[in-house]
C-alpha cells in the first residue's frame, strides 16, 4: 500500500503574528540540539535577528501548512552572489515528525535555493541530534570536516554538514 502525503502550503514569516510560534520552535531546536544545557540567547534576540532576517530573504524564512495544521519552520539564506545557502533553521513539528513532511519541507528548501542560484546548501547540526543527523543524511547531506565545528556554548559543538544541488533533484512541481 503506497501512502501519499497531502502537499504543504508555504507562507512567509510574519515576526509579529508568529512571534510566540517561531520563538517556541526556535528554543525547541536548541533543546533537541543541546539537551537541557543550551544556551538559548533569548527570545528578543532572536526576534529582533528573524524580524532582520524576514526582510532581507522572505521567502526562505517560511512556515509549513497542511490545511490550518502548523508542520514546520524554514530559515534559508543565499548570501546576494554567493553559490552556498544556509540553513539556520529546519524544524518539523514534534507531533508529525516521521512522516515525510521533511521530506517536503526540504524539497521547498531546494527549489528556495535553486531560484538563488545556490550550488551547494550548508547547514550546522549537533552531534547530539542523532535523529536530524540520519535525517539530513537521507538527504543527501554528508560532513563536510568530521572535526566539531564553530562553538556555541560551553562544550557545546556543531559539525558542518553539505549538499550538492544537482541537476536531477525534484521540484515542488514534480
């Protein structure tokens, strides 16, 4: 029996209607990442960043719909001439997490970065984070230095992970 996800609608960022939303997804990365410990830089900082960051790419900082049902959160970067996009943040519901709506979350993610000319997307993971490690590596994702990356608090490390965009990934149409 095959089983067909129903698609997603995507709309962009509102940082003052979807302030409480995207603050609790935001700090429930950093828990799922870090554990208790984290080092969560706080609410306004973080809204004052997404507020900033909604304005200069609104349509890689997204929420993901399946009806009025909230599925996910998107933050995309393509630095203006830059052929690498980042991931600030790929988050997918708790209560609906296994069952492919990260899958379709990453293909808008593609096509985002494909519009931007991005060759490559980059993306920084806790290795920790074991379940969105196996995630992004069925995605195509592989380390790009096995050594932690950049610090982000006390013992606190994140690895580097990469994709290449090629020509035979799928779009939102297919």
């Amino acid at each position: 029996m095959v089983h067909r996800i129903p698609p997603l609608t995507y709309r962009t960022i509102d940082p003052a209607r979807d302030a409480d939303l995207c603050a609790a997804n935001h700090y429930d990365a950093c828990l799922a990442s870090f554990g208790r410990d984290c080092k969560y830089e706080g609410r306004e900082s973080y809204l004052r960043w997404l507020t900033e960051s909604v304005q200069i790419y609104p349509e890689g900082f997204v929420l993901a719909f399946r009806g009025e049902r909230f599925i996910g959160q998107l933050e995309l970067q393509v630095p203006y001439g830059m052929p690498t996009g980042y991931v600030s943040l790929f988050y997918v519901s708790p209560d609906v997490r296994g069952r492919g709506y990260g899958n379709l979350i990453h293909q808008y993610a593609e096509v985002y970065f494909r519009a931007w000319e991005a060759r490559t997307i980059e993306l920084d993971v806790s290795p920790q984070n074991i379940r969105a490690i196996r995630f992004y590596r069925r995605m195509g994702y592989a380390f790009a230095d096995r050594k932690p990356g950049k610090a982000v608090g006390k013992d606190a490390r994140l690895w580097r992970m990469t994709r290449t965009l090629d020509a035979g990934t799928p779009s939102l149409q297919d």
